[in-house]
C-alpha cells in the first residue's frame, strides 16, 4: 500500500452528509494497492447493474421486492459469493477485485450491496456487527437486517442473538442486539477493512504492507494508541529498534495502565539496548 493516504479518502470520510459513497471510499483503499485504480469505472459498473434492476422492476415496487430483486442479480445472475476458500486473502478487502473475482467477504459484499441499493432509493447502511458485517434497511414498523455475504438472507433478532451467542458466548438479550445495530460512519466502516487488510498482512508476513495499512488507521483514528503499539511490534520485526522504541514509549505515555504495560516496557528495554547497539 502507499504509505500516505489519499486526501479524496480522507475527504469522504469527514463529510456527514447522508449521501457519502462507501463504496466510492472502499476504492480509495484500494488505490493504496492499485495507484493505477479508476474509481470511477468500478462506479460504472455499479450504477450499470442497478440500472438493470431499475428498468426491470414494476412501479411502485416496495423494499422486500426490490431487496428480492437486488439478492437475483447480484448473487444468482452476476454471481457474487463468498469466498470461503480464501477468506484472508487481501483482495477480499479491496472492492475492485471483488468487482472482477465475484467473491468477498462480508465488509466489502456489503458495501456493494448498499451501493446497488442506494441508487435505487434504499436507505441502506452499514452495521459493524461483532464478528460479522451486515447491511440494514428501514420498513414499515421496523428494520430488516441483510447478510450480503450469505446471499442477502435476511436475519431475524433471534438470528442476530443466536450469531452473538456464538461469537461472544453466554447470553445474549434482545436490548444488547439492538444496541448493536446501530449504523456505522463511513470512518468506522474504512477502518474496519483496513484492520482487516492489516490482519491479512500480517498474517502473510508482508511487514511493509502491514505497516501502510496501520498508518492509514492511524490518520483514520489518532486517538487508536492500540495500532501505535502494534506498529511498534512490526517495526521490531523488521529490526527497525528506534521507530519502535519510540512507538512503544508513545503508547506507554498514551495508556500507562494498560493491560500489555508491562510486556510494553520490557519491550522497551529491549529496543534501547538495541538501538544503543547501532550507535
């Protein structure tokens, strides 16, 4: 990834408006991969297949018909699925070969789901579910919850209560689910694919990929004294002992009492007998 982030990035991220293109963002991370990228052609592609379910649909449709004609084009017709195979696999994160492979993940599935879907009047948005993006959607009386990467299903409280119970284990109330629908900024949203995508690095060992996508969070995120300490331990894997004693010695200042304080000072005093060794 480059090592700046985009400034058109940045730039959506701040705005409030309601309109803000998740999956126009979703393309400036891939940039970071693909400097070559034209956003504006993965667009088209976009506005192309909602076209088709526009001039397709009969007027006056409602929500449930035309959430029904979205789930046929994209996950019957067009085949988009979930690629169960190579789930840690970078491009998952990056919405233009999501666009060409047909295959993602829940975050990137779901933001080409609100992208179809807004362009045809839905009020879709994006939910940061624990373990598991999904989409929401007001009706009448209510909301309904989609699941993209499981081909536009929709999730009933007792589902999303099952799915936590799963994932955090014990019980789980219907006042903690619904505490938890709440829709995600476009901030939140980018900067979950970019700890996925440095996830996926590290994971690989591609340290120097690992490393564009936390300071890209850090630009996101200042305040996230977390990914200061984890740049730290990528800078000590790659031998770089000043850049991380410094990142570590930053997020002992930041959060003196965390609970990894004490392994993060001895780390310290490893990086400056190190660091002295350079000298």
């Amino acid at each position: 990834m480059a090592p700046q982030i985009p400034a058109r990035l940045r730039e959506i991220v701040d705005a409030t408006a309601e309109s803000v293109c998740l999956a126009e963002a979703a393309l400036q991370v891939a940039k970071g991969e693909y400097p070559e990228l034209d956003p504006a052609f993965c667009l088209g592609q976009i506005e192309a297949w909602a076209e088709r379910i526009r001039s397709g649909r009969r007027s006056g449709a409602g929500v449930p018909e035309v959430i029904g004609a979205m789930n046929f084009l994209l996950f019957q017709e067009l085949g988009f699925r979930a690629d169960t195979e190579n789930y840690y696999d970078p491009r998952n994160n990056f919405l233009n070969d999501v666009l060409e492979r047909r295959r993602g993940i829940p975050i990137t599935l779901s933001v080409l789901y609100i992208a179809v879907g807004r362009r045809l009047g839905l009020d879709l948005k994006g939910v940061s579910f624990p373990g598991h993006f999904l989409v929401k959607c007001p009706v009448d009386g209510g909301v309904v919850v989609i699941d993209p990467y499981y081909g536009g299903i929709t999730l009933s409280l007792e589902d999303l209560q099952q799915r936590l119970r799963e994932f955090r284990g014990g019980e789980v109330s219907r006042a903690i689910v619904s505490e938890l629908l709440v829709a995600a900024s476009p901030r939140e949203v980018m900067v979950r694919m970019l700890r996925n995508l440095k996830g996926n690095y590290l994971r690989e060992q591609r340290l120097t990929r690992a490393l564009a996508a936390i300071d890209w969070i850090m630009a996101l995120v200042p305040a996230e004294t977390d990914e200061l300490r984890d740049r730290g331990l990528v800078f000590q894997e790659l031998e770089c002992f000043r850049a991380a004693l410094t990142d570590f010695e930053h997020y002992l200042k930041a959060s003196p009492a965390a609970p990894d304080a004490e392994a993060i000072r001895s780390r310290v005093v490893e990086m400056r007998k190190a660091a002295a060794r350079l000298n």
